[in-house]
C-alpha cells in the first residue's frame, strides 16, 4: 500500500513542479551558503594554525616563574600529556637601550632539551653550554643585546637581575654582573612572522646557560624558579585555550604567569567556534527561519488545493496515516535531494572561496591552502536542515489528516462571503473604490499564507536595518577609543627593562617637530609594589593573582608619573569628590601626595571590576616599594606616599589606563627623582594632525619603529583590523538579505497565484460584467502595496526592538567597565528607506507575475477553464 501512496505523493510533485522546484532551489542554496561560510572559515582557521605550528611550535601553553613543587603539580596533572621545563634564571639587562631578555637554563628537571627547541619551531645552531660562563641566545635577544649577525665565539657583559619572593611575602631583588661566550643561536624553523602581521605576537627575547645542576649555580637558591611548556591532554586541541587558566588556578600560579602559544591557540578555537550550533550567527538563524515558513507556505498550498482529491482517497479507504505520510514523504524527498545537493555545491563554493581568499601569510611557512571537510559543520548544517524542515512539515501533516470523507462533496474553499461589511471595508471601498478595496480584501482569503509572506518580509527588514546600522560603527568607534586613545603610542613591552628603558629626549623633540604631528607627550610608566597588612585587602583579589604571604601582602602596581598640564588635562575629570590637580601636585605634611585607581579587573569568571583596597579613602598613608637608582646601583626602598584623589571606575575605559588592570599610583613627574632616583620618559604619545594624510603619518610611525626600541600601539592597524571584519558581515549579510528578499518573493508569488486560483470564477464573472484590465490593475497593485505596507510596518518595528534592545545589551555590558552610559539609540533613517524601497519593490514585482496569466487571459477561456 506504500508504494501506491509514495507514486501519488510524486504526482502531486509534478504537478505542482514549479513550486516543488523554487522550494526545493532555495534548500539547496540555504544549505549551500551554510556549509561554504562555515567551512571556508574553518579552512582558513586550519591553514592559519598550520602556519602558526610551522612558526611557533605546537605547544600549548608555558607557565613561567613558578617554585619547584607547583611545576612537579603541572607536570604530574591529568590534562597535561607533553611537558619540558627549565630553571627561570632572571634576565639579562641591557643599560645601553633599555632592553632585557629572559635567561633560562638550557636543560631541566628530567627533561629532553632538543624536545624543547622542537615544540617551539626552532632549531639550535651551534653548540650546548656546558657551564655557566656559556650562553645560547635566541635571535630576538642577539637583537636586544647588540650581537646581531653572527654573535658565536663573541663575549658579552650584562647585568643579570632576578627579583624573587621570601615565604614571607617579602620581595627582594638579585642583581650581578655576568659574562658569557656565546656557544650558540636558536632560530625559528620558518621567519618571517611578526607582531605587524599577527597583531598579537609576544617577542620575547630568551637565553640559555647551564643553570644551577651538579653543584653549579649563577643565582641564589632562593631565588630559583621553573618554566614549564606543555600540551594538555584528554582535550580536544581545538578546546586547548579553556585550559590556559584552569590549571593556573588550581596550582595558584597567578595571573601573569602564563604565555599561551596565543595565535595558534586562536586559530584553534576559531574552528571550534564554526562548529557549534550555539554559535550560529544571527543572520543564518533567519535565513533558516524563512526557508521554514516557504516550506510550511508551500507544503499549506499544494496540498490544500487537493483536499477533494484526498476526501475521495478517505471516501475508499485511505487511513488518515497514509495521507500524513504522502505529506511526509514529499518532504523527506525534498530534504534528502535539496540538503545532499546543497552539501556538494557548498563543497564547491568552498573550494572556490579558499583560493580567492587566500592568506598571504601562508608562504611564509610554505602551507597550502585547501579545504577541510569538517565533520562538525557537516552535521551541524544537516542537523538544522532536517530539522527546519521536520518543523515546517508538521502544521501541514496535522491539518492534511483531518480530511474527512464529506469534502468529496463540499466545496474545497472554506472562504465564504460576510453578509455584512466591516466598517473598516465600507470606508476603504468608498474613498477608493471597489476594486483597491478587494485588492486589500483579497489579502486575508488565506490568513495564514498571507502573515506567513508579510512575516517572511518583516525578518529580511529586521537583517537590512540591524547588520548596517550605525550602532555597530558606533560601538567600534568607542571600543577604538577605549584601547587606542592615540594615533601610535610607544610603551614598554616584553622586551624592555622597567629600570633602564628611557626614551632620549632629542628622540621626543625630533618628534614633535615633525610635520605630521599635532602633539606628542612624553610620560613615565613604572612598576613598583604596595605594601599592606592582608586584612586591608580584598580576599579575592588576593586569590585572583595567587599572592602568598601571611600577614603583609606585597604585589606589583602601576607607577606612573605625568606632567602637570597632563595632569590637569587627562586625569582630573576622572578624581572623585571634586579633587583637582592641586591635591596631587605638592607634598602635604612632608608626603607625596598621589592618585589612586583602586579596582582591578576580572575577565575569567566575574567580567567585572572588584576592589584592591577594601576601603581606601584621601588621607589614608600607602607604603610602596620602589626601586631607587643611586648611581650605577638599583636599591630597594619602601616609601611612604599620601592617596590625595581616588579615580573613578571608567578610568579603566575612558580614561588613560594601562594594562593588565590592577593598583594606579599617579602623580606629578616633579616627584619623580625623589622616588626612583631619575627623571626621565619611557611613554610617548603621538596624534596626527590629519588621519588621512598617510604619507605623511607614515614618515613618523617609520621613525617612531625605528629609534624607539619597543612596544607599539597603532589605532590605524587596529581600525583597518575592524573594518576587514565588518566587510565579512557586510558581504555574507548582503548573501542573506538576497536570499531572503528570494524567498519572501516566491512566498508572496506562491500565495496571491493560489488566491487567484481560488477566487478565478469570480474574477472573470467580474470580468464579463464589465471590470476592465485597467481596474484589474488597480486591484492587483492595491494587493501588492497592502503586503508592502504591512511588511514594512512590521520590519521597522522589529528592527526597532531589536536595535533598542542592542543599546540596551551594552549599556549593562559595559557598567562592568566603570562606563555608566555606553551608547544611545538611533533610529536607523537610510537602512529603513532601503528596505521600504526594495520591499515595495519586492511585493509589487511578485504580485504582477502572479497576475500576469490572468491579465492576458480572454474572458471566454476563463470561463471554460473553470467550467
């Protein structure tokens, strides 16, 4: 008995072959587009961590810096498989340009040291130091040192400076001059990558000598710590980032004692992240919903235009099973067909997209773009395509099985005449006339077909007006503005030595000078420690950064010393209570006077600010540790400072911040020579006169990179990082909006035909009593501006929520950064002229195509037809 109800089922397919035929194309290009945006992505993701295992190793992650015992924990910890180590040694300071780097010893505690070079996409040149008068540097640090070039058999002089914590809490400081022959260079596999391209790259520059084994030793015992580089285990590598902190936190190794291998790890979980079904973007959750309400339109008119047909398979025996199933299989060969056809294309578009968009970069490591047929997006697309369709099917299904045997004698069209106008008929009738008022009559013949049209419109108008508004631009702008305050900001990076990076001052005038620049200020960003009784402190905070000590804690804060008129300008309009320039730039009863930024924040787990200080307030006394210069020697010195203004918690966001976020001392570079010993500038900022004269700003950020020796931030790589992602949203958007604006045509198209069909007799028995083309027109034309109308109403109100609830979304997001007001609502003029435009467009192309067979068509055929 199947097999006959499956040969009817394909029948009433052939029948209604142009409908099945736009139903079935705009599945396979729904799916087609799902597959090839995903698995382009996640093809590119593959490629660039390829690139990035080529170039820096396919470690995970290194935890630096840590005692003996929580090293022997990590290694010894379930989701670590692979692991090395080596004794952190402290750096190697050059005084003459302000750089360090990091000094290591070349082997570890049971270890494979050649293992080592290999998990970081580097290989050893030369030989391994035997003692501890022997060192081997890597290429970032032949840089820093001076030695570039060949720097084997050459012997170098530095001070090496290691500071450490007692069990106590206390810090102290090791400081020695050291010399070393160069035995050896470690260089990268395959060079060329940098912080330019990555925008995310740390160069550390890191040595290796002997270390402190068989009774050698180059620093104090106590002050001996270990590195420890590893790949997690029992994880999936994409998801490898989620263990970055997890096993921080466990051991309490603190907040800045990992590097993760950060590019290759984000490449990673850009793949995880196509992958889930969770992380579907907005806009394919709408083309997915369209594709369900054409499914459900269609289903609901092919087969309500067969109920006689199927009261009389009822009236001889059909069950109501085999009805629903010729309304299920028509759907299964739908799916099967558009989603397996859909799969292939997508596969192609992939291919194709690839190559187009191929990466650059990837020669530097000699990879090969090609595709990855990625299971995960294979089943994700499948998932939701079987499902979308399972949803649009079961309406039908129910409503098909409810058939009974009476239809065979009933009319088909449950539509029957009101004896009574509506009062809102009679008015539309009278000011325009018969026909536009059955224009917009005729729209709610079928309820159902015509809101599911309208609401097929209403969501490409909610995707035009959301994906390009201003309000995304907006909110990039002020994120610009909270990361990037300046055109190039040159600050101290991983590289340089807090003590002895100083910017010449002939440097910052050559600057100033230059014809691109509108101002330039100098100022000086230190490091330092506070120094407080534990109970004085926030408990989580002291968690948070895995701070030991029993009775005093002791943890690093930010320094910084500004110019007064800097002052004035950037700092005071974010002091509490009214405190001004003049609280922080005289002493008061022989104490510096200081501002405070007393908040760090958390990106973990709370995403939120929390305080340092339980209860810091003007007037309290703080000690900090600094570090003094006396002459070619750095001493340790607690001094005691006075806390004259508290900033605000949008310091952090709007105000000139630094990072990580943590304790702010702040006050006048007068101050400066009393407390370090010096005065001198290790921060400069710079702005253009005009962003757009290029050639000009490129003339300062070149001599910026070249004379300045360290870390560069640059609003204009960041911005054209921004707008490179928009373009993406923008090209597939416009994708989504097309396929949309397709389906919402072919809805419109499908539902006014099957409304002619239904009201054909009175049509033409309109058109024998004497309605002419011209009025026929008018009718269609009301019809179509009606589903505009109502489509745009509809749109604009749902775009409206859903932006209103976007500004609603970052204003409580970002109250967590201190900013009480992030954003307002603008309403989005331009996108919502387009879309009333392209939607009348849209309704009144496929409301003629409907009609035009009925516009052509003779009276006398008309009538026979329906006879």
């Amino acid at each position: 008995m199947k097999k006959i109800y499956r040969k009817l089922s394909l029948q009433y397919i052939k029948k209604n072959k142009s409908r099945s035929l736009m139903m079935l194309i705009m599945i396979i290009a729904t799916v087609a587009f799902m597959i090839s945006i995903d698995m382009i992505n996640i093809s590119r993701a593959y490629d660039k961590a390829e690139l990035y295992k080529r170039t820096y190793g396919d470690y995970h992650c290194e935890y630096v810096d840590i005692s003996k015992e929580k090293m022997q924990k990590v290694a010894k910890d379930k989701r670590v498989g692979y692991n090395d180590n080596v004794q952190n040694l402290g750096y190697l300071i050059n005084n003459n340009n302000g750089t360090r780097v990091e000094l290591k010893s070349f082997n570890g505690e049971n270890d494979n040291s050649m293992k080592y070079f290999d998990r970081k996409g580097q290989v050893l040149k030369g030989k391994i130091p035997k003692n501890n008068n022997e060192i081997v540097v890597d290429e970032i640090s032949a840089k820093n040192l001076g030695i570039e070039g060949n720097p084997i058999g050459k012997k170098i002089s530095f001070e090496l400076r290691k500071s450490y914590n007692l069990p106590n809490g206390e810090e102290k400081l090791y400081s020695e001059r050291k010399t070393f022959k160069v035995v050896g260079v470690v260089k990268r596999v395959y060079e060329g990558l940098n912080s330019e391209i990555t925008g995310a790259e740390q160069e550390r520059g890191i040595s290796y000598t002997y270390g402190d084994f068989n009774g050698q030793n180059i620093i104090p015992q106590e002050a001996l710590t270990y590195d420890i580089i590893l790949r997690y285990a029992n994880v999936k590598e994409e998801k490898a980032s989620s263990l970055v902190e997890k096993v921080s936190a466990t051991y309490n190794l603190g907040r800045m004692a990992f590097y993760p291998n950060g590019n290759y790890l984000a490449a990673l979980s850009d793949v995880t992240f196509a992958r889930e079904i969770s992380n579907t973007r907005t806009s394919n959750l709408v083309l997915i919903l369209t594709v369900i309400l054409l499914v459900f339109n269609m289903l609901n008119i092919i087969w309500s235009e067969y109920l006689k047909e199927i009261s009389m398979l009822r009236l001889i025996g059909a069950r109501k099973r085999d009805i629903r199933f010729m309304v299920i299989y028509q759907s299964l060969l739908l799916a099967v067909i558009g989603i397996a056809i859909g799969v292939i294309v997508g596969i192609g578009i992939t291919g194709i997209g690839v190559n187009i968009l191929k990466d650059s970069t990837l020669e530097i490591a000699k990879v090969k773009p090609k595709i990855h047929i990625d299971s995960g997006v294979m089943i994700k697309t499948i998932i939701i395509s079987v499902v979308s369709i399972a949803l649009a099917t079961i309406v039908p299904v129910i409503k098909i099985g409810r058939v009974g045997c009476m239809e065979s004698i009933s009319s088909s069209s449950k539509h029957k005449n009101k004896t009574k106008q509506s009062k809102i008929g009679k008015f539309i009738q009278d000011k325009f006339g018969i026909y536009r008022y059955m224009g917009v009559r005729n729209l709610w013949l079928k309820k159902t077909r015509t809101l599911i049209s309208i609401l097929t419109v209403t969501l490409c108008g909610y995707l035009i007006m959301y994906t390009f508004s201003d309000m995304e631009n907006e909110v990039n702008d002020k994120i610009r503005r909270i990361y990037y305050k300046y055109d190039i900001e040159s600050s101290m990076g991983i590289a340089n030595d807090p003590e002895t990076y100083k910017i010449p001052e002939n440097k910052i005038e050559k600057i100033k000078n230059m014809d691109a620049v509108k101002c330039a200020n100098a100022r000086f960003n230190g490091d330092a420690t506070f120094i407080e009784d534990k109970n004085k402190i926030n408990d989580y905070y002291i968690k948070y950064f895995g701070i030991d000590g029993s009775e005093k804690v002791e943890y690093q804060n930010h320094l910084r010393f500004f110019e007064n008129d800097d002052i004035k300008k950037v700092v005071e309009p974010y002091m509490l209570d009214n405190k001004t320039t003049k609280d922080i730039e005289q002493k008061t009863n022989g104490y510096i006077n200081v501002a405070v930024f007393n908040s760090f924040y958390d990106p973990t787990t709370t995403d939120t600010y929390h305080k340092i200080y339980k209860n810091l307030k003007v007037g309290d006394i703080i000690t900090l540790g600094v570090k003094c210069h006396n002459g070619d020697k750095i001493e340790k010195r607690n001094i005691k400072v006075r806390v004259g203004a508290i900033l605000k918690d949008d310091w952090q966001s709007y105000g000139d911040a630094l990072q990580p976020s943590g304790l702010e001392i702040i006050t006048s570079d007068d101050n400066m020579k009393e407390l370090l010993g010096f005065k001198a500038y290790n921060n400069l900022i710079v702005d253009y006169k005009d962003i757009n004269n290029v050639e000009e700003n490129r003339k300062v950020e070149k001599y910026v990179k070249e004379n300045i020796p360290a870390s560069l931030s640059i609003k204009q790589g960041f911005y054209n990082q921004q707008k490179e992602a928009m373009s993406q949203i923008y090209r597939e958007s416009i994708i989504n909006i097309t396929l949309v604006l397709m389906i919402a045509a072919i809805s419109i198209f499908c539902t006014v035909k099957s409304n002619i069909m239904e009201r054909r007799k009175e049509i033409f028995t309109m058109r024998a009593l004497g309605m002419s083309a011209k009025d026929m027109n008018s009718m269609n034309m009301y019809e179509a501006v009606t589903y505009a109308v109502l489509s745009i109403i509809s749109g604009i109100a749902l775009a409206t929520y859903k932006l209103v609830k976007y500004v609603e979304w970052n204003n409580n997001a970002y109250t967590d950064f201190g900013i009480e007001h992030f954003m307002d609502f603008r309403f989005p003029y331009p996108q919502a002229i387009i879309f009333t435009v392209v939607t009348l467009a849209t309704c009144i192309i496929a409301v003629k195509l409907a009609n035009r067979d009925f516009k052509n068509k003779e009276i006398s055929d008309g009538m026979r037809d329906i006879d």
